[in-house]
C-alpha cells in the first residue's frame, strides 16, 4: 500500500496568487469568482502530480495577528499600503478576502474536503509549520514564503506553486551551508522585508548566513554590529520563528476526507465552474473525488 503523501497548501498564499491569475471572472449572484476558481485549479493541479494517496490539508490566515501586540508595528507597511488603494482596488482585495472565507467554510467542505485549519491570531504559516510539526512524513508544504524554510527535515519538502521548485532539507543544506532550524535565526538578524520586521543595520540573509557559519573576522563590521543587536535580534526571533507563540497541534486535529461528488457538482454549477463539469477536468475531478 502506497504511503500518504500529506498535501499541506498554505491556502491563503494560494488564494492571493489565483486572484491575480483570475481577475475579472465572476457569475452571477456569485459575484467574483476568480479566487475560488483559480484555488481549485490549484488543488486538481497537486492532484495530478501527486496522485491518490496526497492528503489534502489547507491553512488559512487569521484577520487577527499575536505578533502585533508583541510588535506593534508588524507588517505595517501592508496595513499602510491598504489605505492608499483606489476603490477598485479596495473592492477587489475586500472580494478575495470573502472568497477565501468561503473556500474555508463552505467551497471545500462541501466537496469533502475536512482538514481546513483557520486558528484566531495566527498566520497560515504557523498553522503550516505546526503541521508538519506534527505529522508522519512524507510531507510537502506548497508556499512562496521562504519563511518556510525553517520547516524543512527529512520527509518534508516545500514546493513553490509559481516555480514549481521544491526545496529540500538537503537542497537547503547545499545552498546556505545551515541546517533549517537555523533559518529563524538568520531571518532574525537580517530582518524580514516582507513583514516589515527591521534587522541589523547593513545586514542582509547572505552576510547573516556567514555569521552563522562563522565566516566573519573578529573586526568585521557586519560581526559588530550584529553583536551590538542581541536584544533586536531575541524580539525578532520570537516574531519569525514558527510556529509562533503557544500554538497547540491539540486545535488542529487531522481527520478522513469524504468526499462528495455530488455535492462538488452542485458546487461548480453554483459558482458557474462549467468547465469542471465537462472533460477533461470531469475526469481529473473524478479521480480526485472517487476511489
């Protein structure tokens, strides 16, 4: 019998990259459509590389955010950029957001699909990390969030869904001369650009890296420096390291998929999905759906 392959698809990264991919589509009462669309393009598109036996579990952002009253000004940048949209803009992003939800809450368990993981105050990459944390491997994180890096060990690998790369602890290993475990601490350092958490002046990921390696001289300025940012550089782990905070593998049991075909016939027809009712993605979503 064939070993489970555990699909953990960090589904709010996934979710922004369909919205891009499917702008404009919409049907109806429905309204948009795209992001909804183009995630379940995404899942048929991990079916057919990984076959019968992948597990399917999706991670999801919180509105929430525990790193903001560790830090208050975490991905403030973001929250700044949000007040400067044009209303289409605004309209868009809001829409997305409401599709995401309802992937979570109503898309994806009517099809069948029962490990959707949504826990108040954390970011989908936590919950992910915890995850693989905690399952049997073979596992593969699906996210274009280097951040997950620091997840990587022998079993668990992460697969870039735009690329289509995949990353293992040994490809890891090869580049940065670290293990993963060491990623946080190196994050930490160098700062994270994407969450608006400021490092150590001057120092960047590649000159953390030889720090960590032991590749700085003594008088190096770089070396000083990150000697004289200990305090920054503690704050920082504690805001890059994942999971984040206290998050308990207790909330997030895994459990059976059962899936419904009918049920996802009568979801495509909702959401104006003809497409997934006539071959060949009929078929690909009856091999998904049936065993």
């Amino acid at each position: 019998m064939a070993q489970t392959v555990n699909i953990i698809v960090d589904a709010t990264n996934v979710a922004h990259i369909a919205k891009h991919a499917m702008r404009g589509l919409s049907h109806g009462d429905k309204g948009d459509t795209g992001t909804v669309f183009g995630f379940l393009v995404s899942v048929l598109s991990l079916h057919k590389r990984f076959g019968h036996d992948a597990r399917f579990l999706f991670t999801w952002d919180s509105r929430g955010n525990l790193r903001r009253k560790d830090f208050p000004d975490y991905k403030q940048k973001r929250r700044a950029r949000a007040t400067e949209r044009t209303e289409q803009e605004e309209r868009e992003d809001n829409s997305s957001r409401a599709q995401m939800l309802l992937l979570h809450k109503d898309v994806l368990p009517r099809i069948g699909f029962r490990n959707s993981y949504l826990c108040f105050g954390y970011e989908a990459d936590d919950v992910t990390a915890a995850l693989a944390a905690q399952l049997a491997p073979p596992s593969t994180i699906v996210s274009t969030d280097k951040d997950m890096f620091q997840c990587l060990r022998p079993g668990v690998e992460l697969l870039n869904p735009i690329s289509k790369r995949v990353t293992t602890e040994g490809d890891f290993k090869e580049e940065w001369g670290l293990d993963p475990s060491d990623w946080a601490t190196v994050l930490a350092i160098a700062g994270c650009d994407t969450d608006d958490v400021p490092g150590v002046e001057g120092v960047g990921l590649i000159t953390a890296a030889k720090y960590l390696r032991g590749e700085l001289s003594d008088t190096a300025i770089a070396r000083q420096r990150i000697g004289e940012g200990l305090t920054l550089i503690e704050r920082n782990r504690r805001l890059v390291t994942l999971p984040y905070g206290k998050l308990s593998s207790k909330a997030l049991p895994v459990v059976r998929d059962e899936f419904n075909p009918e049920g996802a016939a009568n979801v495509f027809r909702e959401y104006g999905f003809e497409n997934f009712l006539r071959d060949p993605l009929k078929t690909a979503w009856e091999r998904l759906l049936v065993f």
